[in-house]
C-alpha cells in the first residue's frame, strides 16, 4: 500500500488540483500528508457514499442515466477488487478516497470523472466516517453487551458465594459475589447507553455540503442521505464539514469503557495473587515467565489496566487537535481518524479478551468466605444493632470503634468484647456468626441475597431494553 509518491505518480497526483498548479507536488508533501496508510480502512463507506452520490446526481437530473450506471457499474467492480483482496494501490493513491476515484475513472473513462461533480472531499470523508462510526461504534456495544451477559451469568452461578467488599482497598464489609459482579456489568451497561447515544448524534449526512458552502447544481442531499441511511441530513454546509464531535464524543465513549476495563483488570491481578487468591485463571488466558518457571501472569487484566492510558492519550491529543480549528475543513482534521481507529481496536480487542478471562476463570470461594467473614467486618453490624435500639449513630459508632480499639491492642477477640459489653450482650454477639452480616445487607440494591434477585432482574430488562435500541 502505497503512502508516497514520486516520478510518475506525481502527474496523477495533480489530476486532484493540476489546473491551479504547474508543478508536481514534493515528494515531502506527499509522504507527509498522505493518509492512505490508515484511511484504507473506509473503503466500504466511501464506496457507499459514492453510489448514494452517483445515484442522487442522476435522480437530480444532474447527470443522464447512462453516466449514472457506468460510475455504479465501475464502483461495484472496485468493491469487488476490494473483497477479493486484488485492488492495487498505485503511489499518487494519497487516501482511500482519491484511489477509489482513479480507479472508477480507469474503469469508467468519462464517466467515471463525472462521480466527483458536485461534491468536495471535505463531504465525502466526513460522509464515510460518519458511516463507519456509525457501524463500529454500534459493534461495539455489542461487544459489551456480550461482556454484560458473561458478568450476569457468571453472578448466576455464584450462587450465595460472598466476599469482603472493600473501600480504600481495605476489608469493610462481606457483599455476595454476584453482587460485586453485577457492579462491573451496570457500569457498562451506561457504556452501552452512551455509545448508542453518541451513535444517534452522529447519525447525520454531510454529502451535498460541498468543499464549505455547498453548490449551484440542482443537488438533493435528503436523496443521498435516504439511501445511505441516515437519520437526517445536514443544516449548516460549514458546520457538516468541520463537525467532529462525532470522534471526540465517539473517543470518550470509547475511553470511559476502557477505564471500566482498567477497573476490573486491576481487580483481577490482585484476585488472582497467592496474597488474595480469589480467583485462578485458565491456562488459555494467563502468560508465563521466560525466567521464572513457576510463574502465571495476568497479561490480560494488566494490559486492560495499562491501554486505559493510552485510550485517554486519543482523547485527549484529539480535543487538543480541534480546539484552535477555524471554520470550516483544515487539514488537521485528517487527526482524527488515527486515534479514533486505535481506540476502537484495543477496546474491542480488551472487551473480547476480558470476556473470555472472566467466563474461564476459577473463582476459590472458601478463601472469599474466609476473608469476608473476619470480626471486624461485623463491626457496622454491632452499630447498626445499637441504633435498632436507640442509640444515635455517631455514638453507636464511637462505642464499636473504642471496642474494636481495645480488641487490636489486647489482642482480645472482638466478639468477646462485644458479648461483655452490658449495652451489647450475647444477642449482638450473635451477629458474629459466619454469613449473618451478609444476611443483614437488605436494603434495595445491597450486596445480601434478599435484594439480590430483584438487582438481577432489573439489570435483564436494562439489557434488553438496551439490545432492542441497538436492534
């Protein structure tokens, strides 16, 4: 794939703009600007948005049926070049947009050098774009909806497995398993939400806006915009060229599920250390050491952790692209293609790889029980019990602190302490017995089982209602 010109793929180079110029263009400004490396990828759209142009020409009047036909004709053959996998790059082909051109012009002659009548490729890159993020980014939440479902199933068989839930990464009280998992699942479930939102934003057609002012032929950009499938169409021939909220939005979407990925990557590598031993990964979805033979690596869960980074850089270096852009297209807009393709790619890489991590993997839930059951985890339990009868809870807090206190310095268990309190007694002892803190988390949507059926179900019907949206 050609990313340079020079000698002869110069002179085709000018065809573009030769009329102004009486040079060739540098090699250096060919293999500076040339975006052909990256932007290959729109073939299908920019495909797509020259058949909508071609066809709304011809309904327009604009060009007779004849032409009409042979530039289809001409851009259903190159669609098939590009299937087959036999396109061939020549060296003046500066993106996938001037490529498909030439060739449709080689196919058809004449013809063929009529398609760009009446549009700029300013409407005709944001077009493709438009369309290819339309369908990516809907691809993708696809893919965290199947995340969703391998969280949900996994909550289902977990069944009445708990573990300590934390803050501050220290123990503070015991939450059912599933209920830790289903956290993760609501997280991305408003991903979902904010891609299908983005996805409807975007979801507008420039073709017809022109270079920036539109045109004096008798166009009609609601037929273009009909037979692409697309929402609406433009109001403003600036604002359709120069828009990329799309990306930015489209980037933050993307960025926002990679840090709910890095969440939960930097979850699972302390899960799966000997220190916590929560979980075991299979063998298929850990790495080893080239030093260390008895080693087992959570590379997926540390590289979920780690590309969050670099999905923020995108969004970030994108904002910083667009902020001084005058209206309407500047050649910086060319930036926003790289990083947007990137983001895509390693979030549907990491929301397929987590996927397959999580519905592998081995839970160990007697070392779950074990730590969620510890005293200290009771200690909300013993205040709350206080305040059942009574007492105002800063001072309930105060007592069970000063207990807990007394416990960590003498080195006497806390539920002995507790059971020879006169305010306390055998009963809020009682709550000391392995499983019952858990049993007491009851309040709607808390981590004990009696709220746990009714969290589920509202999570199904959020993902189905989320499925029929993208449907």
């Amino acid at each position: 794939m050609a990313t340079s010109a020079s000698g002869a793929g110069n002179d085709s180079a000018k065809h573009l703009w030769h009329g102004r110029f009486s040079e060739a263009p540098a090699d250096s400004l060919m293999a500076f600007t040339a975006s052909i490396g990256f932007d290959a990828r729109l073939w299908r759209d920019d495909l797509a948005g020259s058949v909508a142009h071609a066809e709304m020409l011809g309904a327009a009047g604009v060009l007779p049926a004849s032409d009409v036909a042979s530039i289809v004709e001409s851009l259903h053959q190159v669609e098939s070049e590009f299937a087959g996998g036999t396109f061939v790059f020549v060296a003046s082909d500066e993106d996938i947009h001037t490529a498909i051109e030439r060739r449709v012009t080689e196919i058809a002659g004449a013809s063929g050098a009529k398609l760009h009548t009446a549009r700029s490729r300013n409407d005709q890159v944001a077009t493709a774009l438009r369309l290819f993020a339309k369908r990516e980014l809907t691809l993708t939440a696809r893919r965290a909806l199947a995340l969703i479902d391998v969280l949900d199933r996994r909550a289902e068989d977990a069944g009445s497995a708990y573990l300590p839930g934390y803050t501050h990464l220290q123990r503070a009280q015991p939450v059912l398993l599933s209920h830790h998992l289903r956290a993760h699942a609501w997280a991305f479930a408003r991903d979902v939400e904010r891609l299908i939102d983005a996805v409807r934003r975007l979801d507008v057609s420039p073709l017809g806006a022109g270079a920036l002012a539109g045109t004096s032929l008798p166009i009609n950009p609601s037929d273009s915009q009909q037979r692409l499938g697309f929402g609406r169409v433009f109001a403003n021939s600036l604002d359709a060229v120069s828009d990329r909220d799309f990306v930015a939005e489209g980037l933050f979407a993307l960025a926002l599920i990679g840090v709910h990925l890095s969440r939960m990557g930097e979850e699972w590598v302390l899960w799966t250390t000997e220190e916590f031993g929560f979980a075991t990964l299979s063998d298929r979805h850990a790495t080893g050491s080239s030093m260390l033979p008895q080693k087992k690596n959570a590379d997926i869960a540390e590289l979920a952790r780690g590309k969050a980074g670099r999905l923020i850089g995108n969004l970030t270096g994108f904002l910083a692209t667009m902020k001084g852009l005058p209206l309407a297209y500047n050649r910086d807009l060319q930036e926003d293609k790289e990083p947007f393709f990137d983001s895509l790619d390693q979030v549907n890489r990491g929301l397929d790889a987590i996927s397959e991590m999580v519905a592998a993997a081995t839970f160990n839930t007697d070392r779950m029980r074990a730590a969620a059951d510890a005293p200290a985890a009771v200690a909300t339990d013993v205040a709350e019990w206080l305040v059942a009868r009574g007492m105002p809870f800063r001072q309930a807090h105060a007592k069970v602190g000063e207990l807990v206190s007394r416990s960590l310095a003498t080195g006497t268990p806390l539920v002995d302490l507790v059971r020879a309190d006169s305010e306390l007694g055998a009963d809020a002892a009682a709550l000391f017995a392995k499983g019952t803190a858990l049993q007491r988390r009851s309040s709607h949507g808390a981590a004990g089982p009696q709220a746990a059926a009714a969290q589920r179900d509202e999570l199904r019907r959020t993902v189905a209602q989320l499925t029929d949206r993208l449907e």
